[in-house]
C-alpha cells in the first residue's frame, strides 16, 4: 500500500469532473451509476469522484469490484477496496471471475470475464452507466500498441470516451486526466492505494511498453475523425432502423445502399453486434462480403428469397416489404435473442429511468 507520490501535480477536484462529465450524457435527473474498481489508484480516484458527482444530484454509486483470482492476495485486497469505500459510503460488491483460467491469452480473457461482469450488474439492477478510469497514460499505450500493428485511423484514435452498448453505456470520464494527477486526488484526501503487479510484469505488452518507454503522445485528430463517424452512423441508425415485434430489425435496401461506405459499414457492424450479443464488432473481412451482398441486385425474384446470409450469429433474408414493392434486409439473432439485451441503446433511457424497466423484463 502507498500513500504517497513523488509528483506534485494538481488534483481533480468537482467542478473538473463535471467538465469531464458534461458531454458524456444524457444522464437521470438523478444519475446512477456503476464503477468499475481495482484498488488501483485511478480507479479509486474514479469512485471517489463519480459519488460526490452523482450524490450532488441527487444520486448514487455502486462500486463494482473484480476478483479475478489470479494472485492469492486478491480477495484481501478486493475486501479493503470495499472497505474503504464503503468508509466513504459508497456502496460495493465484489465479483469474483470463477472456474479455470487460460494458460494463453490471460489478460484477454481476463478483460472479457471482467466486462462479461460488469455488464451482468448494471443489467440486474437497472444501472445505465458504467465507468471505467482508463486515462491518458493507458490511451497512449493503447495507441502505442496500435500503431506497432499498423492499425487505421479508428485504431489510432484510441479508445473512446464513451461507447454505447445494448445495456449500458460505457463512459471513460478521465481519459484527458494523466495519471500523475490521480495520485494527487488520493495523496489530498489521504487515501492509500494498491498498486497491481502486473503493471510492470514484462509478460504482457501494455506492461513492456512502460518499462521501455516507448509511449508517445496521443493523436487528437484521429479521435476527432472517429466521433465524427460515430454520430453519422448514429444518426443514419435513428433514421433506417425499423426494430420489429419479434426482436429483429429491418433495414430498407434502397436507402443502405445511398449511405456513404463509411457510414453503411459502421451501422451494420453495430446492428450485427447489438443482435449477435457479441462482445466484439464482426470481423472486417466478414463484415466487407456481407456489405457487398447487401448492395447486389437480387437476383430470385421480387420476394428478394436466396440472397439470405448469415453474420456473426445474425441472419440476414432480403424480403419485400409489407404493402410495399421495396426490399427491406431483416436481421435477427440466429437463435433468439442472446443475453437478454435490449436492441435500444441505453442513452435513450437515461432522462427517463422508469421507461427502460420493460427491456429486461
């Protein structure tokens, strides 16, 4: 444990949080919200934040703490994490990742178990926000690997402030905040941390790179390019999508093939994610052939039958549209709805809490 750090930067107060939280919203008149916590400084940093954020106005915080029970003084710390919170009234619950681990591949599935039970609490108790403390430090690292794999604009951009998933919104508050300036935040208010080994175990990449020092600045530009995107897709989204009372969705061919590539790529990969239950986007070289026979011209008749396809656990069948001689492209899971999820992204929801209890009814 520390309590201390060599660095004398300026902490994070309020009123900079709620400039860090202003343009991720919409949020409740009284916000709920859902933190992921480590034990690590800036994760801490993070709860400790988002609770006076969130009791301000009126609302409340669950800290949500990992076990991943990969070191055998994990659970310990788990519990002095929830401790310490909960010292501070914070409300917590420990997750515990369960059953064996990989030998390869660990810290991968490790994060995929972590986020799987994240998304499981916030799905359960109705929490439409979860937030993570990835900060400027760990965006640069992101983009340092990237760029070692010669990775395109999105992938230079790094990782973004706020990614919107069938459940829940995934927001990342901190990442303009370098990590000198966390430690600050704790080292005023006199609260220790834990710091993880495997931050500097050259076994992982991410860990390499910071002993190496091979971290460069981040690229505003790419960042700015990639949101950019984003809200064209969402706004094409809001504009084509027709969901249906069976779950699936229905997308008019005519109008995806008059969107921009760009713009037609990033919906679909959003729709076949939010169907599929993913818990990532489908493969590019996949998602490029679907495109391609999503923009042909059938070729069977006007029912638009044997084009149908299937995508990353959605199927895909071209049929003509009711009271209509337009061909619409119905996507549904291939077998039923997975997870439970709703198909309305939780930002919908967020000014009006009671509005969402049906999607996981």
């Amino acid at each position: 444990m520390r309590v201390s750090d060599p660095a004398e930067p300026r902490p994070v107060d309020g009123a900079a949080f709620a400039r860090l939280m202003a343009p991720l919203g919409p949020f409740e008149a009284r916000p709920e919200l859902a933190v992921a916590v480590s034990g690590g400084r800036d994760s801490l940093s993070l709860s400790l934040l988002a609770h006076e954020w969130s009791t301000g106005r009126g609302g409340r915080v669950l800290a949500l703490i990992v076990d991943h029970g990969l070191r055998p003084e994990a659970a310990r710390e788990a519990s002095e994490t929830a401790n310490l919170l909960q010292g501070r009234g914070i409300e917590s619950l420990v997750l515990r990742w369960a059953g064996p681990k990989p030998q390869a591949g660990l810290q991968e599935a490790a994060r995929v178990a972590r986020y799987r039970l994240l998304r499981d609490v916030c799905r359960e108790r109705g929490i439409l926000h979860l937030l993570v403390a990835h900060h400027a430090d760990d965006q640069a690292e992101t983009i340092a690997m990237r760029a070692a794999r010669a990775s395109g604009p999105d992938g230079l951009a790094g990782m973004a402030a706020l990614v919107e998933w069938p459940e829940v919104r995934l927001l990342r508050p901190l990442l303009p905040v370098p990590r000198a300036r966390l430690s600050a935040t704790l080292v005023l208010r006199g609260i220790a941390w834990i710091d993880d080994p495997s931050n500097i175990d050259p076994r992982f990449e991410r860990a390499r790179l910071r002993l190496a020092g091979a971290i460069e600045a981040g690229q505003p530009d790419a960042d700015r390019v990639r949101a950019d995107r984003e809200v064209r897709a969402a706004r094409a989204g809001a504009a084509l999508l027709q969901s249906r009372e069976d779950g699936s969705v229905a997308i008019d061919r005519v109008s995806l093939g008059r969107l921009p590539p760009d713009t037609r790529t990033r919906l679909v990969s959003r729709v076949v994610q939010a169907l599929g239950g993913g818990h990532h986007p489908p493969r590019r070289d996949r998602l490029d052939r679907a495109l391609v026979r999503m923009s042909a011209v059938p070729n069977r008749g006007k029912s638009g039958r044997g084009e149908d396809f299937t995508l990353s656990g959605c199927q895909f069948a071209l049929r003509q549209a009711v009271g209509s001689r337009q061909l619409e492209w119905i996507v549904r899971p291939e077998n039923g709805r997975k997870g439970r999820q709703p198909l309305i992204p939780a930002a919908f929801f967020a000014c009006d809490p009671a509005a969402a209890t049906h999607v996981w009814s």
